[in-house]
C-alpha cells in the first residue's frame, strides 16, 4: 500500500488539474479490482462493487486535489512527506486497497462503492466536484446508508461540520492626500472601533451529539485603497462565521446580521458573499454501530467539509482519515505511515460486524 501511496503523491494534482490522477486511479482500480462499475462526472468517478440486493450501502469518500505546491516525495523513518499526504492522498491509497479487498470477500454482506471527487479544495460549492456528482448522480447516491469521508481527523471520528459564512464589509471615508488629512476622512481609522468589536465577540460552544462546536467570527482578509500617500477612502474586509449544526442557512444568516448589529457600528455596508451550511449529525442504527466497531474518539468537526453536501441529500455521514489536521495545506506535509496502515487495517476488519 506504502508504494501505492507514493504513486498517488508523486503525481501532482492541484485544484482543477485533476485529470492525470483521476486516470491513473481509474486504471488501478480496473486493474486490480474485479467486477467494477464506474460512473463518470468530470473529473469525479463513483466505482462500485456489484450490488447485492437488501445488503447496507457503504461510501468510501475522497478527493483528488491539493493545496500544496508539489515537491519531490521523501521519507524519513515513520514518515512520508508529499503535497497532499495527510489532506488527502494518505486515505486514497487505503480506500483503492480496501475495495480489491472488498471485492475478494467470499459471502459479501456490505455493498461498497469508492466516491472519488475533483476540486473540493477552496472553491465555490458550485465549482466543487462533489456537487457536480451529487447533481448527476443523486438518486444513485441516496442508495448510501453511510459515507466515510478521508479527510484528515487524526485517526479521529469527527461528526458533523460547521457551516461556513463569508461577507465582504465596507466602511466608506473620503480619500485624500496624507499630507493634508484634514481634506478626508480615513476610513480604516473609521473601521477601528468595528474591528475591535468584533475581536471581542466569543466563540460560543453548542452541543450536539454529544460533543462541542463553537460559533465563531473572525476578521480574515483586510484591505483599503492602495497608495503610499493617500489617505484611504473605503475599508474592506472579509467576515468569516462559522456556526454549529442546527440552525438553517437563513436562520444562521439572520444571526450574522445580528452579530454585526450588536458591534455597535451603523456607518457600514455588508453583504454575504459565500455560505455553506453546516453538516447535521443523522444517526441511525448502522451510523451508530459503525462508530461503535471503530473505537475511536468521537468530536465535532470544527470546520468545514462535505460530509455538509451528504447530509443534504439525507446521507448518514462522518469524517474518519489517517491525516494529521495540522499538518494539512503545509508547505512539507507529511503522514504518519503507521497511521496509514492503521486506517486500512481497521476498514478491512469492517467485516467483522456483517
């Protein structure tokens, strides 16, 4: 599996320059697993085993690209350092071995199909992959009793996700000369007493199965007129909310609004530019006993991730990877190999419980 992995890291696959692996997956797997089907969208492919009739439906759920620019693969003892290798290459390369292993099983009472998707990484929901499967695809999708989605949780489970809201602020000024500032009003000096509000506004912890999400919202991008002698007349930044499952997208949009009330501040403009909803937890009796087989500590997924788009079609889903979450989007990412064979390991015993 370790060479697999390699493979898979020595092919560069940035956002939207998917194609090369997406192929070179795609010709493993009808190399090396009997008996597959595929469904193509894009860049994205659904490969699944032979269905059997009234047998549970399991998704195995990964994407292609990566955020790092590619670097030459190494190794150092226990780990194996690539762009993408935690986020998300290190569970492709368990997910390709498990479904020839899958497909060997004598007496098969799981059905099991491998959900490869293209661009997921920092795009719009309408650019991202899975939304594009879920939209050619859907009614073959909702056969899905469960999806384990790869990302990078540190051996973890990770239920639900946060959504994710952004909103571009304006703060308007007049813009003049700097040596005579008197003429203008600087509009980042404007923008002060806004952005101090808002760094004083508290993550606000939520419960839900049983583990914490936080509200939160935070200052991400800040800029204003460009110029070394000019006083500013406009200050733009971006609002990043992130809030629990449970509210709707509108019913969280409201709450925005009523966070950017409560800062005191009225001499500004804002509109909600990006929002995708939060992930709600849908447990039922196969989501459950799956948690249970794996044994691993259970916690919410303070981010984002499509384990969102699942649920939104009614797909019981959670994120379980072998990835190590801060190594994730680094320069020098890297994976723990004994962790790799770990995730494969105990996917494989999946069989066990059937």
């Amino acid at each position: 599996m370790i060479p697999l992995l390699i493979d898979l890291l020595n092919i560069p696959s940035p956002t939207f320059q998917e194609e090369k692996i997406t192929n070179f997956i795609q010709d493993w797997i009808f190399c090396h697993v009997e008996g597959i089907s595929v469904k193509i969208v894009g860049n994205s492919r659904i490969f699944s085993l032979p269905m059997i009739n009234n047998l549970p439906h399991i998704g195995l759920v990964g994407h292609t690209d990566v955020v790092p620019q590619y670097f030459e693969v190494y190794q150092r003892e226990d780990l194996l350092f690539g762009a993408g290798a935690s986020d998300m290459k290190g569970a492709l390369a368990p997910f390709m071995m498990l479904m020839e292993s899958y497909s060997k099983w004598p007496d098969r009472h799981l059905n099991f199909s491998f959900i490869l998707y293209c661009a997921e990484e920092g795009t719009p929901l309408e650019e991202n992959g899975l939304y594009h499967l879920i939209s050619a695809e859907k009614e073959f999708l909702r056969t899905l009793d469960l999806a384990i989605v790869g990302e990078p949780t540190n051996g973890c489970i990770q239920v639900g996700c946060v959504g994710s809201l952004h909103a571009e602020v304006i703060v308007r000024g007049v813009a003049c000369h700097s040596a005579r500032p008197w003429d203008g009003e600087n509009a980042l000096y404007k923008a002060l007493p806004f952005i101090r509000a808002v760094a004083e506004i508290q993550p606000l912890k939520k419960t839900v199965f049983d583990v914490d999400f936080f509200d939160v919202i935070s200052v991400t991008e800040s800029k204003s007129e460009n110029g070394r002698t000019s006083i500013p007349g406009q200050w733009i930044c971006n609002i990043n909310y992130r809030y629990a499952p449970g509210p709707s997208m509108q019913e969280a949009e409201t709450e925005f609004g009523n966070l950017v009330e409560s800062t005191g501040f009225d001499k500004l403009e804002f509109k909600i530019i990006d929002h995708v909803p939060s992930a709600q937890v849908i447990e039922t009796d196969l989501f459950s006993k799956f948690v249970s087989f794996l044994g691993r500590q259970v916690e919410a997924k303070q981010a984002w991730t499509d384990v969102a788009q699942l649920n939104g079609i009614g797909i019981p889903a959670f994120n379980f990877g072998p990835g190590l979450t801060q190594q994730a989007h680094k320069a020098n990412e890297y994976i723990c190999l004994r962790d790799v064979a770990d995730y494969y390991e105990i996917l494989h015993k999946l069989k066990k419980i059937y």
